[in-house]
C-alpha cells in the first residue's frame, strides 16, 4: 500500500483555518456577551423609602421610573432658588455696562447675557410656584457668598467705580467667574437633583455659559 505525502505547507494552512474557525466562533461569543451586557447596563441603587431597605435597578429600570415620576427633590428646588440669586447679580452687573464699558463687543455681550438670565429668572421662579415652593427656604434664602462664582461687594464697588478699559477687564473677569460658578451649580444638579425640567435647565445654563466663557476669554 502506498501512503501519499502531504507536504508540511497543507498542513500548515489546514490548521491555520482550523484555529480561524475557532477563533470566529470565539469572537461571536464575545460580542454576543458584550451586546448582552450593553443591554443590561450597571446598575443603579434606589434608595427606599423610611424603614425601607435600598433597591438595585437596572440602568433601564431607573430611567423608566423616573420618567413616571420626576418630583422634584431637595436638590432640584435649591437649584432654582440659588439661580435665581445668582442670575441676579449677572443683571446687576450687565446694567453697569452702558454707561461704562468702551468696547462694542462688551455691550453685545452683556445684552445678550442680560436677554437669557432675565426669562430663566422668570421661568424658574415660576416652577417653584408651579410645586408650591416659596422662592425663599424659610424666609431666609441662601447665602449668596456661598455660592460659586459670585462676586463679594467690594468686587461690585469696585466695578461700579470703573470705567472705559479697566471696566471691560474688570467685567469679563468677575463674569466668566461666575459663568464658571453657575456651569458648577448646573453640574452638580444633574447628579443630585430628580426633576426633568430642572435637569434640561441645567444642561441648557452649561451649554450657553460654557460658550460665553470662551468668547469671554478670546476678550479678555
């Protein structure tokens, strides 16, 4: 009997495609585990209710429920109260700027900062009432010089005191740092706070803040 000889390069290749084949279906496993796991998402934990044990939620899970219920919580509602203050203190500064700033683009700034935080102001202060929640936590309010990015009131002096060049500088650096303290408080909000018009709030304060922070330093 005569055996025929398979050269070394045949079988080479034969287990080379025997490793490939092994190798897809690998591969299809992987994916397929990776898709499941996309699907799945991490999870995420409920606090429960007083008395109550904590509730792990599928990433899924915690959206629905809270696209049924978006009450606002403790965070939500001192988000609106503080922006309020603190857009406040942006119109004060802006309503200084007519009278003492020397550059048109300054002006141009400032109105169209003055044009967004005079409405939010409004709207905000309407969603408080909207959920029967005093614009002021027990007639105290906040203190605004805790709050990020807010100019002290010797600042504010000092800005009403002057004039032409040195109220344009001074005004874009005490504005982009409280641009900077507002995109802050919006941040913080989107992690900590319940309410959906809150949260679209907050993303809409970083996305306009964020862009007048830059043309504020291209001016600077």
């Amino acid at each position: 009997m005569h055996y025929r000889r398979v050269p070394p390069l045949a079988v080479a290749a034969a287990g080379l495609t025997a490793l490939a084949v092994l190798g897809l279906v690998g591969c299809d496993s992987g994916t397929e585990d990776t898709k499941s796991s996309a699907r799945s998402g991490p999870s995420v934990i409920a606090p429960g209710a007083p008395g109550e044990e904590n509730r792990t939620l599928s990433a899924e899970e915690a959206s629905r429920q809270r696209a049924e219920d978006d009450s606002p919580n403790s965070a939500d509602v001192d988000y609106a109260r503080m922006m309020i203050g603190h857009h406040a203190q942006a119109l004060e500064m802006t309503a200084l700027v007519p009278d003492r700033a020397e550059s048109p683009k300054i002006v141009k700034l400032a109105e169209r900062i003055a044009a967004a935080q005079g409405p939010e102001i409004q709207a905000m202060k309407g969603w408080l009432k909207s959920h029967d929640k005093p614009e002021r936590d027990g007639g105290h309010g906040h203190d605004h010089a805790t709050m990020p990015g807010m100019a002290t009131p010797a600042q504010l002096k000092q800005l009403r005191a002057a004039d032409g060049k040195a109220f344009d500088q001074l005004f874009l650096t005490l504005m982009t740092t409280h641009h900077q303290g507002a995109v802050t408080m919006s941040t913080e909000v989107k992690g900590q706070g319940n309410n959906i018009w809150i949260e679209e709030t907050a993303d809409d304060v970083v996305a306009q803040q964020t862009s007048e922070i830059n043309r504020m330093r291209d001016l600077l």
